[in-house]
C-alpha cells in the first residue's frame, strides 16, 4: 500500500496535507468491487498512512451511472441508485467514521451529468470545512437546533 511509501500513491497521499476537502470518485459499473467496498479500501489506506485525513470533510461521487442505467433498464435504475448510496453511507458508519459523507452524488463524467449538483455539494463540503469544530457535532457535520446531526447524504442530484 501507498501508506508503506510503495509505488506513486505515496505521492498522492503527501497531497492531502495541502486539501481542506477530500473527493472520492467511484466507479458505480464495476461488479466485483462495489463502490461501498472501493470506499471501505480508500479509507483504510487513509487511516494507514494518516489518521488525521479522515476527520477532513469529504464527499462521494458515484460515477459511470450511465452504465449502471444502460445494465438496468429505466424501471430499476432509481433504485439501484439509491441502494448504491444507501451501501456507501452504511460503509461509513460501519467504519465508525469520524465524518460521514457530506454528500453522495451520482454523475457520469462521459455524459457530463450530475456536475452541476457534484460542484454545489463540493461548495457545502468547503464551506462546512471552514466551520469551527465547536459548530460541528461529533459525525463532523453540521448540528441542527437541537444538536442532531444533519446528515446530507440523501442528496441525488441530477437525473442520469
């Protein structure tokens, strides 16, 4: 793993010092590892190499849902969206995750769809990342009037 300093992901991790945001991109079409699964792998190699990086706001794009739409059909696709996100912020949880997502956004980067919502979700992300801690409840997001966690992640975006 990159956090052992093998191969380039150890010069791609050094960049997170300078990030106050961190995006994942997953691959929503891929089977054999499910984006709850690549989440799971990019979070333990975070917690490997710093675990300070997982405190920092983030947000998950499920990309190639166009894929996901073509193998599904129209009648199923909303549901496997849902599901694919739904799987994702369980990972989180299940993880014990000192943030949760701030946001899951379903795009395709072949069709350009979903970036309009990806980039407003990335503007919350920041913007919660300059919020003071104490503003902040212990999932790192943040509280309502009655201090319950807000948590965004029901966030679909556009249509695919």
């Amino acid at each position: 793993g990159a956090h052992l300093g093998k191969g380039l992901g150890r010069q791609f991790l050094q960049q997170l010092r300078r990030v106050r945001v961190v995006l994942y991109v997953l691959d929503a079409s891929r089977e054999a590892e499910t984006p709850a699964e690549q989440y799971r792998v990019l979070r333990r190699e975070l917690e490997l190499y710093n675990p300070h990086y997982l405190t920092r706001p983030h947000l998950i794009a499920l990309n190639k849902l166009d894929v996901v739409l073509q193998t599904h059909g129209a009648e199923t696709f909303e549901q496997v969206r849902k599901q694919l996100r739904d799987d994702v912020v369980a990972a989180a949880r299940d993880l014990g995750a000192a943030t949760l997502p701030v946001a899951v956004v379903p795009i395709s980067g072949l069709k350009a769809k979903g970036l309009s919502a990806l980039q407003d979700a990335i503007a919350k992300a920041l913007q919660l990342a300059e919020l003071p801690e104490k503003t902040q409840g212990s999932t790192g997001l943040p509280t309502d009037p009655t201090g319950q966690p807000t948590d965004p992640t029901g966030h679909l975006g556009d249509p695919i």
